[in-house]
C-alpha cells in the first residue's frame, strides 16, 4: 500500500456534497468527518447523509466519528456504505469489541487519538486495526493550524506498527497541506487527510495529486 491522499468534505460545499465529491476523482478515499456537539463542538452529517453520498460516488468512504457513543453508532454508518469507520479511542467503552464489530459488518477498523493522547497503552490492540488516525489539530473544526507537537507521536507509532507488522494504515488529520505533508510523511504516515487544502484549491483534484507527489517524495 503506498500513499493515500483522503480529502474531507467538511470544507465542502454542504448543499452539493455530490458535485463536490466528483470534484476529486483521483481521491483514494473521501473522508466524512461525523460530529454530535458533544464529543466535539460541531455538529455535522448522520447515516441517512451518508448514505446518500455513498449512491452518488464510485469512491470508499472513510467515516471518522467524532461522536460520544461509538459503540452504539458505529454499526449504522457501515450499513450506509461506509467501507471504513473510524472512532475515538476516548470516546469509546469497549474499542476491543468495537473493532471487531466493524471488522465483522465487513468494513476496516480504525481508531483514532486526539493530539494529547499518547499511542502506547493501545500498542496491544494493533492487532485488531486496519488503520491508526492521529489527529493533528484537536478534533471538531476544519481549518485549523497544523501541530508540529504530534510529529514524534507518529514516528512513535510507526515504530510500533512496524514491529507488530502487518498491514495497518497510519492516517494523519488536521492541518495538512503542501507545507505539512512533507513533515508528515518523513515521520511515517501513509494516509492523509486534508479539507481545506483541497476544497479552496482552485483545482481540487490537482491538489490531490500534489499532495500525493510531496507526500510519495518525502517518504522516499
């Protein structure tokens, strides 16, 4: 697996979110970032959204649950057509199970941390992934200023990936852009996510590719 550029709608155009997606047709994934007002202070999309999106694109959807009750909501967003969901580890009362139950309804199984919360005590649950996001900006808004601070948590946790092995996917979020991404990808990230950089490009799908460059250079 090489490197993969996520693009976020939350910086998109909420009242065509169909047309905004086509925008981006070399996207690997397109990210939709699920927020509740209460685990974070936003609120944004729920299944019945998502589900529609997934009829108007060819392309995977990646879910990212921002949300104070993964464990009871996970499942719904897979039945929407999701093909990977993500949940706060902070967030969730049993992420062992929850992991396995994604896994089970047939999508990828991710987790994530926000910026403060260190990878370490997680180190046994690798097993159970298929990706790992770290949140660069403190989850709830797009457009946010990229926090050089997670940088050795990602090296960290690519050294523990590594030694685990397997396949599991290191995915980066907030604030990455053609200033970041280099960064990102030195300290061993794969996957990334970027809202605002691609949505007020002028040529959303051409930044997705520059992306791509500087991230697959850096990472050599």
């Amino acid at each position: 697996m090489g490197i993969q550029i996520t693009p976020s709608i939350l910086n998109a155009d909420f009242a065509h979110l169909g047309d905004e997606v086509a925008r981006i047709p070399s996207a690997d994934w397109v990210h939709v970032d699920i927020m509740d007002n209460h685990f974070v202070p936003n609120l944004t999309f729920g299944p019945t959204m998502v589900e529609a999106l997934a009829k108007a694109t060819d392309l995977p959807l990646d879910a990212h649950l921002m949300i104070e009750n993964p464990d009871r909501e996970a499942a719904a967003y897979v039945e929407a057509g999701c093909r990977s969901v993500t949940f706060h580890v902070e967030a969730s009362a049993a992420p062992v199970r929850l992991a396995r139950e994604i896994r089970s309804l047939g999508a990828r199984a991710s987790m994530a941390l926000k910026p403060a919360t260190p990878i370490e005590p997680y180190a046994d649950m690798l097993g159970e992934l298929d990706m790992v996001l770290l949140m660069t900006v403190e989850p709830g808004f797009g457009g946010q200023k990229f926090l050089d601070l997670v940088l050795p948590k990602i090296r960290r946790t690519r050294e523990l990936i590594s030694r685990h092995g397997g396949d599991i996917w290191l995915q980066v979020d907030g604030g990455v852009s053609s200033e970041t991404i280099e960064r990102c990808a030195e300290a061993g990230a794969d996957v990334f996510v970027a809202g605002s950089a691609v949505y007020t490009a002028d040529d959303p799908d051409a930044m997705v590719g520059r992306l791509r460059d500087l991230a697959e250079e850096a990472a050599g």
